[in-house]
C-alpha cells in the first residue's frame, strides 16, 4: 500500500477556481458546513451521469456545492437549491451569479420540509445536506420526486441524527443503497459517511 494514504489522497484533490477557493476559505473563518472539493467533484461527475437535466438540493448554505452540480448540469438542464436562512441564501444567489450559473439555478428560500411536500416534477439527482435529523422524514418526497433510476446523494450520514435514515434506506426495497465511509479532504468533518442510493 501507499505510505501516509491520508497525505497522499489529500494531493490528489481536485483543482478548482478562485471562486470556490474563496468560499472554503470562507467556510473556514465561519464555520459553514460544506461539502468540500472531492464530494463536490463526485456531485459534479453524478448529475452528469444521472442526465443532470433537474437536480434538487436541500440545504444550499453559501452556494458552494451548488456551483459544483451547476458544472454537471446538461445543456438546458436546472438546480433547484433549498434553504431556509435568508443571508446564506442570498450569499448564495450572489456567488452563484459570480461563477455565472444565474440561469441554471434557483436558490429558494424556505424550509425544505415545507417545499418539498408541495413540490412536484421529477429529479434525476438529489442532494441532501441538510438538518440530519430530517433526512429520514424527507425520504417517502424524494421517493415521489426522483425519476425512477434517480440518484439520491446524502452527505454526513456518520451524524448521529442520520441513525434513522440510514437504517430506512437499508431497509426500504424501494431503494438501492450503498453506504461508504470516507475520507474527505476539506469536508465538513473530513472522516463521514457519504450514502447513495438508486430510486428504484
Ligand atoms: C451543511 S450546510 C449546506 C452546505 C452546502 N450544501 C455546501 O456543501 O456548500 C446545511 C444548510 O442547510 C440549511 N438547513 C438546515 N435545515 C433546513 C431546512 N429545514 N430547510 C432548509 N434549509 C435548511 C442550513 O441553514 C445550512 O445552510
């Protein structure tokens, strides 16, 4: 094996633009959850591969990991990002603008649980960084929202509040999951769970 894989696998973490530096050097002095540049690379590469013609995220904080899925969006194709704090939002929308994805995402204000039960059309990805403790009520609207053959992503599922998700994605045929333990270099905590799962 590779000697000191942490240090190694850190190198090898993907190059991205002032913009995004700027945002975990952000994250950094504030203390804002993010995903970080490996997660936001793998969303990237998965809404490419899910059709990245409508991808849904629930929690957008300052817009970074937004600006990642708007790289993997399809020609036409749109984010639809929720969040319930009005500054970060608006964070969000204007970092957004600067890495000139205006047209292709929409950061809505409100609380997730609220929109999500009146939303309606059919996601190819969805995105689920948001409070832990809500992931496993969220699941029966992503079921109805993702196409299916739709991906769910859900960050941070070594979270304790993630418990009850994790056991019901496990359990629930409807859904195909897999449940990895990670190392992620700049993710907000840099050893979590990162769960995919297939809407069957
Ligand atoms: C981990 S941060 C999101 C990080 C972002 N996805 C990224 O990687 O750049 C979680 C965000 O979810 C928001 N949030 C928490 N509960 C929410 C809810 N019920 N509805 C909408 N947003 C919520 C918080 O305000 C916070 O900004």
């Amino acid at each position: 094996m590779i000697q000191d894989m942490e240090g190694y696998f850190r190198g090898l973490t993907p190059e991205r633009s002032d913009l995004l530096k700027e945002l975990e050097a952000q994250a950094k002095a504030e203390a804002i959850p993010i995903a970080g540049p490996l997660v936001g690379r793998l969303l990237s590469i998965l809404t490419t591969l899910s059709g990245g013609r409508a991808v849904l995220e629930l929690g957008t904080a300052v817009g970074y990991s937004a600006l990642f899925i708007a790289e993997g969006l399809a020609p036409g194709g749109r984010l639809l990002s929720l969040e319930r704090d009005a500054d970060r939002a608006g964070q969000a929308r204007a970092n957004l603008a600067r890495g000139g994805c205006t047209d292709r995402v929409e950061v809505r204000l409100g609380d997730a649980m609220e929109e999500l039960a009146a939303l309606q059309g059919l996601f190819d990805l969805a995105f689920l960084d948001f409070d832990k403790s809500l992931y496993e009520p969220a699941l029966p609207h992503l079921h109805r929202l993702l196409r299916p053959g739709g991906l769910l992503v859900a960050d941070n599922t070594g979270f304790s509040a993630a418990r009850p998700f994790n056991q019901a994605l496990r359990q629930d045929p409807k859904w195909r999951e897999a449940h990895l333990l990670c190392f992620l270099p700049l993710h907000s905590t840099e050893y979590d769970g990162l769960s995919l799962a297939l809407r069957l």
